[in-house]
C-alpha cells in the first residue's frame, strides 16, 4: 500500500463520481470501520495500518459475491490481496482522507528511521598476523577458515584503545567488526573496498 500513497489523492476526484459499486461499499465501510475504532480509542497508532487491512478484510468478505468473477480473490493470494488493497485506498480517499493521509505520514516516517537506522557490521573472528603501520594502520588476520583478510583503522571507536594502548599482537585471537567503504587508491588510480574496522576485541 506505501507505494499508492502518493497517488491517491492525484485518483480521487476520477473515482468519486463513479457510480457506487461493490469496491465503493468496501472502501466505504473500510472507512467506517476504522472511524469508529479510532473513536472507541481501541487503535493505537502504530496499528493503524493492521487495523485498515482487517476492516477491509471484513467488508470484502461481505461483499465478495458482488464483484465480477475476475475480481473475487483468495486472501491467502498476497499480490492479489495487494493490489486489492491499492485499489481500495484509492476509493478510500473519497470516504476518509484524514485515515489515508495518517498512513501516508506514518510511511514516511518509517521511511526515515530506516533511513536514519545505524548500519549493520559484519563480524569476523581469527587471528592476528601482520600489523603495518604506514600512513594508515592495517591489521590482517587469519579467520577460522584459514582466509587472509585485512582491516583499516580510520575512525575512533568505543574498543580502539585496544590497538592505541599497545595490547594487540601478533597471533592474537580477536573478534574485528567492519563496515565495507569506497576509498580512492592512489597508487591503483581506482577506488577500491577496504574493510574499515568500527570493533575490535581480544577472545
């Protein structure tokens, strides 16, 4: 339904003059459904959006046998029930703006966070066997599966005093966190993916 959102008001005014049909009656008790839980307070808003979706379930259910063969879907058809969904909202806008206006504010919210949302590292676990301090320091490890792999340390980080304080040798067993980042390589006259770390702990 997030990526309707933005449609649904340029679709209204097409939708609003047609003459009612089976999708005007779901949309239409869809609407008020949800008007009167939100009423009752039984909604919170972070529900709202299951809350459309069971109502609707409800009145199309109701209303299934009025709608043309090709358009009676199974509920357990996910892209079925999807588009379903989209074509609902559409008609949705004529009936309770406000609630499909809440949505869309609230994907767009969700949009954000996920956006703003901290970056996932990854985690390796081996041993230490080169530290090279050049104008960069690069670590390299053997991991469990014998690999050679080797990490930058650019950026500070809450465990970096474990390199800074002179306690990380070689052959070592430590756990290294990374995120993967695009650096210019002067020499290669490329940019190329370097492991930065971002953790760093002795087992």
């Amino acid at each position: 339904m997030k990526k309707t959102i933005t449609l649904l008001f340029l679709g209204a005014g097409l939708w609003s003059n047609a003459q009612t049909s089976p999708m005007d009656l779901v949309a239409k008790e869809t609407c008020e459904c949800v008007t009167q839980k939100k009423a009752e307070g039984k909604i919170a808003k972070e529900e709202l959006t299951l809350t459309v979706g069971l109502c609707l379930l409800s009145s199309y259910e109701k209303y299934k046998d009025k709608f043309p063969k090709e358009e009676q879907i199974s509920m357990t058809d996910e892209n079925a029930a999807e588009k379903l969904g989209e074509k609902v909202a559409m008609k949705m806008v004529t009936y309770c703006p406000e609630t499909i206006l809440e949505i869309g504010m609230m994907s767009r919210e969700e949009e954000n966070a996920d956006a703003e949302a901290e970056p996932e590292y990854e985690t390796i676990e081996g041993t230490i066997t080169a530290i090279e301090v050049k104008q960069f320091v690069t670590i390299k490890m053997k991991d469990k599966n014998g690999k050679q792999v080797q990490f930058l340390l650019l950026d500070y980080f809450e465990t970096a005093s474990v390199y800074t304080d002179g306690k990380l040798k070689v052959n070592d067993k430590v756990a290294i966190s990374y995120g993967d980042v695009e650096l210019y390589d002067p020499v290669q006259k490329e940019f190329r993916t370097y492991k930065v770390i971002t953790a760093l702990k002795k087992n």
